[in-house]
C-alpha cells in the first residue's frame, strides 16, 4: 500500500523502462509540462489569409515540440512532456481553449510560436504563473517579426515578462527547419523553464539549524517561499537518533547498503594521533552508524514505504527537493559527523546503482544547497560543495613548490582551491570517461558500472580529524585529476537589497602529482581536492583568479560540470534573482525581452527588472 498523496507521484513514471534504474518521482506532484501555442493571422474572407498559414504554424509547434522531447530530460532521466494546443489560436475564444486544455494537462511552462502577424493581446498567454517565451519565424512572406515585437511589448504592458526568440537569418517561407541560434534559445529557454516548474511545490529539509554561525545556513523562510515557490521544513538532529533507537528504518535497505559499502569503500589512512585515534571496533561501529545516517537522512527527505509496521507517519517524508544537515557542533563534538551520507548521497548512484543523485549541504548552508539544486535542475549532474579555502598565485606555487603553472591556471594567474570535508560528490574526481578518454561528470543515467568502479577506486575514506570531529567519521578523500569545463556559483542573499547570484566558469586544474601533494597537505589532505582556474578576462570581478576569490561572497561554492553559466543567468531571470558578477560571454545572455527597457547596462538593467517585477510567489507588498 501506498500512503495517501503519494501515489501519482511514484506511479507516474513507471510506465517506460530504460536500460538504468529509472527514477520514480521521488517527490509527491507531476513534473511540469511545456505547452506549444500556435499562433495565427484571425482573418478569414475570400483570400483565405488564416487557411494559407495553418500547415506552417502547426508545424512550427512541432517542431519545437520535438526538440523539447528529444533533448530535454527531468530529473529522474525522463524526456519532458509537451503538449500543442488541439488548434491554431487566432481569436480570444481559441486562446482560452488553449488555456483550459493547459491547465488540464498540468502545463507550467509555454511557448508561443508564429510565422505571421497574429493578435496579440487575444491571442497571448495571460496566465500569470506561467513562465513564457515567443518564437517569432524570421520571414519574408508574413510579419511573424513584427507580431512578436508586438506582443512582447504588450507583454511588457501588462508586467508578464517573457523570452523573445528571433532568429538571425531570413528563413524561406516552407523551410521547417530550426536553425541554431533559435534552437540554442528554445533549449535554453526550456531547460531553465523546467528547472524553476520543477523546484514549485517542493521543499527544502534542514535537518538542525545554524552551524557554527555561518550566515548561509540561516534560513530565510521568505526568500525561499516567494522566489522559488518551495516550502521550509524543519526537523531537528535527534529525530536521526530517534529513529535508529526505534529502529525505524528500512532494514533491508541498510543490510544492503553496510555490505556494498564493506565491499566498496576502501578506508583510508588516519592521521588522528594515538591517544584520540578509535580502535578497530570503534571504527566499525561508526561505520555502521553512517551508513544508519544515510539511509535514515533520505527517508527524512523523501518517505519510505518499506519503514516497519506502525511508522506510517515516518513513512511519508518531507517532500524534500534539497536539503541540509547541521552537523558542527552540537552533533559532530557526540556523534560521527555526515561526511558519508553527504557525499554518497550527492552522488549519481549508490548501491543501488546509478540513480538521481540527491542534493545535501554540509553545514545547513541552505544558499549552496539550493545553488547546487539549480545546477542539479540544468544539467543532471551530481554536483559539488566545497570551501572556496585558497587562492594560490603562480608566484608562490613556484616560491612553495618551484613549479611554473601552465595551460587554464597560468592564463588566470593562479587557482583557486576547492576543499571541504564532506558534500562533495564522487562523481568529482572525474574518473569517469567520455567516448574520448576524456574525464567528466556525467548526467546520473548514462553512468555506468565501469564508471562507478572506477570512481570508487580513486575515493578513500579517511577518519575524520578529531580536531574538527570529535565524533570521529570518515571523510572521502580524492584529487580531482582530470581538466573539465565547471562553473561554480554562489546564491547570497544581502539586507535590503534580496538574494544576488555569483558564477564563475572555468577549468578543473591537474597538478603534477608531487606539486599538488605539497599544496594540499598544506590544509587537509584528508579531504577531496579540486583546484579550480575560473576563466579570466583581465578586468573587474575576472582580472585574475585572485580577484575572483577577492570577491566571492561567501565561504562556499557550489560546483557543476560544464560551462553553464548562461543557463543559470536564464534560470535567475525567471526567478526574478540578479546577477552580480559573472564571465558569461555577452552574446550568450538571454533573459526576458522586457529587460531591455531597464537599460542598456547588462547587469544594471537585470538588478531593476528584477526589483520591478519582485519574486514570482510574492502576494502581499
């Protein structure tokens, strides 16, 4: 039996099996779905105006419809769902039929096609909840540019910001093609559209509270609830130690999960002194306890239906699309620290294989989880937690090491080094390969065994350093090897001003082996290290690496495969989230049309759309 609520959401997806463990819907809600509105010239009459166009725009939808299915995923791996209005929309009447087979069909995200002039305030989405973008046809034949400037600016009128999408060259009238500009919006368009549908509803989990006083893993209630549409839960740190005591666990799951992990995790040097150091038996009881964690954590996070008889409220979860764990002090100076449960869980695949990886932020930062939740969204990817700990210049890594840097690192005068105790996931040391050799983090469903071998290969788990721990634990130590593109981001939010967005793309960075050993024991060289060289261009916030680090805004950093940056600067713009500082090239940008009456400074016209227009979920001024 299913536990009420939760049906639809466990059930949807099981219809279409793949070769990888597919993902059920973890969370309770649909994933959101793409509706395609075919616009039309009204007119009618002897000459037949609207008939000429009905093949074309219907086709136009189409196409764009298949570019979202075949190129598009959910989170769980599954193509998104697109749906087409059952006509072309010429009038008001045909628009609201759109909009009640819409709201029917669950759509949360629309695009509005035409090759021609069309009516724009009949014809347009007028839904205030959705997120939405128009694909003018660049024709000779019909105005289709011209209905789109036009409506676009009746958009902006009615404070309905939406994406214009207008191609570069002139298309011939019975080309159904689309070309590559148009298809790099559409699709950014729909990936960033997908992602802010996707977080609505959902939940972010903090598991305690405050750590150690960082201002990132204060929650703020609010800005979560009314930029991103999610809700606060909150649970505190014993209800972990209550369920173990109550056994309230799936013990099958765990016996599963303590035997991979015997066979997988391979335990790494300790360098805690004698007198602090734990026995053999000590350390096999911590690892059973982290592993007690982790399962416990994603039954917190998500439910359960295999918990024992009698815990049926447990079984249900928090619906938790991201969370976060506390961890120092109050748990790690008693008990074994989340180290673990952090880094498998943000991990694409357990021992259950390859699955949707989690997000979980050390510390309770709730600013780099959801940073990591938004990349998550973009790419499929698992993703990165670390401290933003070093910036070493060229000068003193030759001073310490008499290395001259080269290649990514020698262009940004140094790097950045990436390190943090727990949260990072595996994935990160980027040993798994592409179809080149090349190292990479892939999305969670095309990682296979081989892969997974060798990640856990290069990973060992050291004991956590009492220092920090007294709890004891165990660590993941690996050094990121590979040269990979990445781009790190930082949410933060600032008093008076709302949240702001940091993004830094650039370069993983390998060091010789004994040039990275003599810089990373230099702090914790039981943890796994990234060294990171962000893409310089010589002036501002991106003079050099040092600037970059210069004017980072918090401690931590959430990492992603790839150069994303233009995605998340599309994502930010939906939730209505200014971009303080990136190197993102200026052709790449893409927000709302109506940014451009704010302005012609890029970010100064993104800081004063968003204050205009406010978060999406705000209801009260």
């Amino acid at each position: 039996m299913l536990w009420p609520g939760i049906r639809g959401a466990v059930t949807k997806n099981m219809s279409k099996e793949v070769g990888y463990q597919m993902a059920k819907n973890r969370l309770v809600g649909d994933y959101p779905v793409i509706g395609i509105r075919p616009t039309i010239d009204g007119r009618r009459g002897a000459l037949k105006v609207r008939e000429s166009l009905e093949d074309q725009t219907m086709n136009m939808a189409k196409s764009a419809a298949k570019l979202f299915e075949e190129n598009l995923k959910y989170s769980n791996g599954e193509p998104v769902k697109v749906v087409i209005a059952d006509t072309t929309i010429g009038r008001v009447g045909e628009a609201a039929a759109c909009a009640a087979k819409f709201r029917k069909e669950g759509v949360d995200i629309t695009l509005t096609v035409t090759p021609c002039w069309c009516y724009g305030a009949e014809t347009m989405d007028m839904d205030p909840m959705t997120i939405k973008a128009l694909w003018g046809f660049n024709g000779t034949e019909r105005p289709g540019a011209v209905y789109l400037a036009s409506v676009l600016a009746t958009h902006a009128q009615k404070g309905l910001p939406a994406f214009g999408i207008y191609g570069h060259e002139v298309q011939d009238m019975d080309d159904t093609s689309i070309p590559d500009d148009v298809r790099e919006k559409l699709l950014r368009f729909g990936r960033a559209a997908v992602a802010a549908a996707t977080m609505r509803g959902k939940s972010y989990l903090q598991i305690g509270s405050v750590t150690m006083g960082i201002g990132g893993s204060i929650i703020d209630p609010a800005f979560i609830e009314e930029y991103l549409g999610m809700r606060v839960e909150s649970v505190d740190e014993v209800e972990v130690i209550r369920r173990m005591t109550e056994e309230i666990y799936d013990k099958a799951e765990y016996e599963k999960a303590l035997k991979w992990t015997k066979e997988k995790c391979k335990e790494g040097y300790d360098k805690n002194p004698d007198f602090v150091k734990a026995s053999d038996e000590e350390k096999e009881k911590t690892w059973e306890f982290v592993v007690k964690m982790m399962v416990i954590i994603k039954d917190l996070m998500n439910g359960n239906q295999n918990l024992p008889e009698g815990c049926e409220e447990e079984m249900v979860g928090h619906n938790a699309i991201a969370a976060g764990f506390q961890g120092q002090r109050q748990w790690t100076d008693f008990y074994p620290n989340c180290d673990f449960p952090e880094a498998l869980l943000n991990t694409s695949f357990d021992w259950n294989g390859a699955r949707e990886p989690y997000v979980l932020a050390t510390e309770n930062d709730v600013l780099n989880g959801l940073g990591m939740l938004f990349m998550k969204l973009l790419t499929n990817r698992a993703q990165i937690f670390a401290d933003v700990r070093t910036y070493w210049s060229g000068d003193a890594v030759k001073r310490v090491t008499g290395y001259d840097i080269e290649g990514h690192a020698k262009d940004a005068d140094g790097f950045i080094h990436l390190i943090n105790s727990g949260a990072a996931c595996l994935d990160a040391c980027g040993e798994a390969k592409d179809a080149d050799g090349n190292g990479v983090m892939k999305p969670w469903y095309e990682v296979t065994e081989a892969d997974q071998d060798a990640i856990m290969n290069a990973t060992e788990w050291c004991a956590a350093d009492n220092g920090y721990f007294r709890g004891g634990g165990f660590s993941s130590r690996f050094e990121t090897k590979a040269e990979m593109p990445v781009t790190m981001i930082r949410l933060n939010l600032v008093k008076n001003l709302g949240p702001v967005l940091q993004i830094a793309e650039g370069w993983t960075v390998h060091l010789p082996e004994k040039v990275s050993d003599t810089l990373w024991k230099r702090t914790d060289y039981t943890w796994p290290c990234t060294w990171f060289a962000p893409r310089c261009t010589g002036e501002g916030y991106f003079k050099t690496a040092y600037d970059v680090m210069n004017n980072w805004g918090a401690n931590h950093g959430a990492i992603s495969y790839g150069h994303i940056g233009a995605d998340i600067i599309t994502l930010a713009s939906i939730l209505r989230i200014p971009v303080c500082m990136h190197n993102v090239p200026e052709e790449q940008l893409f927000r709302p049309a109506a940014w451009n009456a704010f302005g012609s400074d890029r970010e100064g016209q993104d800081f004063r759309a968003c204050d205009a227009y406010g978060p999406m979920y705000k209801t009260i001024k």
